[in-house]
DNA sequence: GCATTTTATTACCTTACGGTATAATAATCA
DNA sequence: TGATTATTATACCGTAAGGTAATAAAATGC
C-alpha cells in the first residue's frame, strides 16, 4: 500500500483535490448545518462546478456522509483516543480538554457537526439526523464502556452507574457545543469541563 | 382589564383562535426548527390559509418571534420561578430537575426551542439564531445573578466564579437537551442533574 | 336594503432549491 | 492522427420555498 498507484488515467483530468474539497464541504456543513449548506453555497466554496460534485461524491447526502466521516476521522479523533489513558478520570479529563479546544478552534467553525449539523430538521434530512443522533450514541458508549473497564481494574467504586456517567459527560461535552456554538472562548468552555469533574466518584472498598 | 371589551367587530369573523394557532406552530417550530418548518406545513397544522397566517401574524421570522414568546412565558417559566427557591442549591435543582420534565414531556416535542431552534443554519436565519443565542445567555445570566445573591447572602463562598457556574449549569441543561432531543428518558435525564450537582461548592469561612 | 369592513379562498408570483442533460475540453491508448 | 475516456462548463429541469394580488364570503353600521 506505500507503493502509490501510478497507472495514468484516461480521461481528462481532475482540477480539484478530492479530500481538500471534502474538508472545504465539511467547514460548510460545520457551520450551517446540514439544511442550511445550500449546494449553490457548496460549489463557491469548494470551487468546483455543480456537475463535478455530483460526479466526485454523489448527492448532497451522500456528500454531507462522507465530510462527516472524515470529522469523525480528523477533528474528533481525540475522542477515541482518550480513552486509552491510564486511568478513567485522566481519560474524562482529556476527553472534556481536547473537547474545549476542539470546539473552540480558530481554523473550524465553532461547535460540534454531531450536534449541530441536524439537530433538528425537516422531513428530508431526518436520515441525516438519526446518523448524527447515532454517532452520538457511539461516542457516548465509548465513555460507558472506558467507566466499566476501570470498575473491573477497581479504579472506580463496582456499584458506580456507569452508563449514567457517560450520559452525564457526554451531556456536559454537548452543552459545550451549544456554548461554543454561541461565541464561548476555550478558556470558559475549560471551566465547565473542570466543574464538570469535580465531583469524580470516589473509590469505596468493595464489599 | 378584566371586563371583557365585547365591542362587536365590523368585518367577517376570524375563523380561527389566534392562541391556538400560536401554540401550534410554536409545537411545529420546537419539532423542526426554524428552517425546518415550512409555510407549507404551518398552514395544514395551523388549519389556515396561508394568507390568513400572514394576516394573523406577519411573516414567518415574526410567526416564530411570537411562539417564542409564548414559549418563554409558557413551558420555560419554570426557569425564573426556580430562582426564587430559598437557597441557590434549591434552586438549581429545581432548575435542572423541571428542566428534565419539560425536555421529555410527552405533550410537547423533545428538547429546548432555543437550542434546536436554529443552532445552525442558512444566511436567511441569522437573526433568529441571534434571538436564540440571546435568549439562552439571558437565561445563563439569571442563573449567575441567584448565585451571586447566595454570595452576598452567605450562602455560597466569596471566591465563587458564579460566572463559571452559572456556564456549568447552563452547558448542563443544554446538554439535557440534546440527549433529550435524541430520545433520552426523563429518568435519564434526571440522572445527569443529580450528577451535575454532585459536586456543589461547600461554604468555606470568609477570609 | 346597501355600503363598509374584515376575513377566507383561490390562484399566482419570484426566487431558490437539489439535481441533470448536453456539449466542450483535455488527457491516454492505438 | 484518430478513437476513447473522463472531467469540465453551460444551461436547464421540476419542485418547493416564502410571500401576495384579487376576489368571494360573512359579519356590522346605517
């Protein structure tokens, strides 16, 4: 796979960059919502004529999956990667961090595209929605499944309601979006992320 | 005022209750969004003729500047009643824990008009976003001011951040209501307020 | 009764939407 | 050079969006 495919091809070729687009389509669709990214808006930014873009990905649908794969890929791989930190209090709390820097970043658009890219909608873009809302689930079972691993290595006291933690953090890790959606600096979304874990559950002896 | 003025009016009579038709579209607005709901869809749950609902309301941004308003005084009330509980800790958690109650009501479609209202759009919803955004940091602002009376009061520590902690609680309840727009429990959602509260600042002796 | 006022109804306007047919262009293959 | 292939560019499609003109209908005032 590192030996990169040189076999030229046919016919005319591509003026664009097929994942610089895909990221340009991907800060649209960050910024207006599935809905509000209308695909007149789409082809300015992207500089690519309407025809090539459904060419290249397909339709706005389609187009609007593959951005987010490459979010979930790229600004919200620090999610995934939290949780391998030693402990589960280190991983929350670098899970809350990245979050406050990444929603607030000054080369995206503020807030997160899980949340706010079909939050609600009308009847075409209810499958977009039920992706997001699905995307948001798996992050929230990534936590869960992060508290069960340090109740079985008796980092965490075993009658702890896991899947309520991971509601709770996933939760404070949404309404940051929300602040950030509405102009909240990092230094302000840092602050909820500390409040938020100030009350960690303490290790009480099992049995 | 409260003697009915019964002055008959001159022309045809109006065929609808304007109340009613404003908490309708209220629920069509809270359900898709604000440019998720078309004039099209307004008009079959209204019951109204499209001209009628222009007649009766102006145009659509002032038809959602209304049933915002009847919002806001209607199923958020309980936002500025929770402040006036005797201890700021009362309060939050009358704030948090009606707040999981309104967000899964079975009445009403899940979760909070101002969040999912227009958290992102297109160009032509700006200023409805702008509305929102407003409506939510007044509703962050009342919450820091009851902190602050605790302050004064002695309730709560002088070295607070009640800015931070009116953001945390705030972040809190908008987080609940994302999770509550993708179909968690009320039950669920009254976990995280407990969780979010866990933590509430002990009174340490001024100076 | 008749004029007046207000609403309801029908039909329509302009604009923007997502999506495409068609043809021109630029490359490779033979 | 010519045939082939894939991508550009222009122009257009049908539909739905928000909004309105024009007219019919139903009440009051005289």
């Amino acid at each position: 796979m590192a030996t990169a495919e040189l076999k030229k091809q046919r016919g005319r070729p591509s003026n664009f960059d097929h994942d610089e687009a895909l990221e340009k389509a991907l800060h649209v669709f960050w910024k207006r919502g599935y809905e509000g990214a209308s695909m007149t808006e789409l082809t300015k930014v992207l500089g690519i004529n309407r025809p090539s873009i459904y060419a290249a990905f397909g339709n706005k649908e389609e187009l609007f999956r593959k951005a987010l794969e490459k979010y979930l890929k790229g600004p919200v791989a620090y999610a995934a990667e939290a949780m391998q930190q030693p402990t589960a209090r280190l991983s929350m709390e670098m899970f809350l961090t990245k979050s406050a820097a990444a929603l607030s970043s000054p080369g995206t658009p503020r807030g997160c595209l899980m949340v706010q890219g079909a939050l609600s909608c009308g009847p075409g873009a209810k499958l977009i929605q039920q992706e997001l809302a699905s995307q948001r689930r798996y992050h929230e079972e990534i936590i869960r499944k992060r508290l069960e691993q340090a109740k079985t290595l008796a980092e965490l006291p075993q009658d702890l309601n896991s899947a309520a933690l991971a509601k709770y953090i996933s939760a404070v890790q949404q309404g940051m979006s929300v602040q950030a959606t509405s102009g909240a600096s990092e230094a302000e979304l840092l602050s909820i992320a500390e409040l938020a874990l100030r009350n960690w559950p303490e290790k009480r002896p099992s049995s």
